[in-house]
C-alpha cells in the first residue's frame, strides 16, 4: 500500500504530523531488511541478477510496478528514464504515488547502467534536485 501526495498536482505537501516530519515512504522499512543490507554491501552487479527481486531495493511491490511498465528482466533498466517510469506508474495506477518511488527507480535504474548499489535513499537529493529545475518559475 503507497501512500497518496499532491505530486502530481504541481506540488508536494509536507508529511503528516504523526511522521513527526520524517518521510512515511513504506520503502523504507522495506529497504532495512538484512537481506537488501547484505546486497548493498557486496560486490553485486547487474550481471550478477536473472530477477528483477535479486536488484538491491526491488521488493515484491516494486518488482510488480516495473513489470507493469514492461520491464521484467534486470539488463532492461539500463535505458530507462526514473522520472518517466515513475509518471507513468501514477497514470497507470490512477494515483500519485509517494516521491521516494522516484528514489527508488533512480538507484535501480543506476544499478541497471553497471554501477555499483547504493541505498534508494541516497538518491533523494537528486531527485529533489531534478524536481527543483523542472518547476515553472
């Protein structure tokens, strides 16, 4: 279950107070399973992975949004666009989903380009970075 934001109406709200200001993105607890922590420590490349879940922050959910865009092997992240996956997700599902899923799709996306896995939440900055610049000024 993902949470609901304004995101695609131009803005994005703060959390809800019962976060105490902290991202409430249901990923997050997904990505501290000791699994995906061993994942991230090891030399892991996309070589390595037949399976879209053996991918360092891919669970079940996020497993089943990409085959949902089309993608169901690893080597097809590599020419995939994060910002484009993640709108087309909320066209598909009818909802905006939470923005740490464009986090997400960035670490896996880079990932799937040869690199070596970083925590999704790594990536907030740049996505953060990457909404600042696409806002109509």
């Amino acid at each position: 279950m993902r949470r609901n934001c304004c995101f695609g109406k131009g803005k994005l709200i703060g959390y809800p107070p019962e976060t105490n200001g902290r991202c409430p993105c249901p990923f997050r607890k997904e990505m501290t399973m000791s699994k995906t922590n061993s994942q991230l420590k090891s030399d892991l490349r996309i070589d390595d992975v037949t399976e879209l879940e053996q991918i360092p922050n891919i669970g079940p959910a996020t497993a089943g949004d990409l085959r949902m865009l089309g993608i169901h092997r690893p080597h097809q992240l590599a020419t995939q666009d994060p910002m484009e996956l993640y709108t087309r997700l909320c066209e598909m599902t009818g909802q905006c989903h939470d923005p740490c899923v464009i986090d997400v799709f960035l670490a896996v996306v880079d990932f799937g380009k040869g690199n070596k896995p970083k925590p999704w939440w790594e990536f907030t900055k740049v996505r953060k970075s990457m909404l600042a610049m696409r806002k109509p000024k």
